[in-house]
C-alpha cells in the first residue's frame, strides 16, 4: 500500500508542480500529497505559489495546514502536535531550495 501511495503521490507532484524546487522540496511535497491526497494539493495555495516561483512565501503555505477532523492541532487538547512538527519539517526542507 504504501508503495503504490508514494507512487501516485511523486506522480501528482511530477504532473502539477511546474518549478524545479529541489530535491528536498519535491519529498516534502510528495509527502504533503500522501498526507491529503492530490485533489487538495491540485487545489492548494501552496501549490499555487510554488508554480508562481513564490520562493519565499510558498514554503510558509505548510504550517497554514494544521487542522485534523476539525481540531486544532496547534493546541495541546487535540492531541495531534505532530501535524504542526511535519508542517514545520516540511517547509524546513524547502527552506534549503532558497
């Protein structure tokens, strides 16, 4: 399963993501695809500002994902803090691309 995942993730990232961002940049946008599937990254500001050559601002749009089933992930309570870390890694990752 999660061959076939990342398979179809690297192929929505090859097929949408326009820019060359470097090779840390594109894992980290293949695992944003594994994590809330292609339709939402087709869709996505992110994925917008990538492809406008947004350097700076487009690795910002990760840490605007922090919301699980409607819970904050930013706060203590909804026991999901590790959504805010891979947000944080991912926008570290195409810091690099900069």
């Amino acid at each position: 399963w999660l061959k076939e995942a990342l398979q179809h993730a690297i192929t929505a990232v090859d097929r949408k993501l326009k820019v060359d961002v470097g090779w840390l940049c594109r894992v980290a946008n293949v695992d944003f695809v594994v994590q809330y599937g292609e339709t939402k990254y087709g869709k996505s500001t992110l994925l917008q500002r990538f492809n406008s050559g947004d350097r700076f601002g487009a690795p910002d749009e990760f840490l605007r994902w922090v919301y699980v089933d409607g819970k904050d992930c930013r706060l203590a309570a909804s026991k999901c803090g590790g959504i805010i870390t891979r947000q944080q890694l991912r926008r570290e990752l195409c810091m690099v691309w900069m």
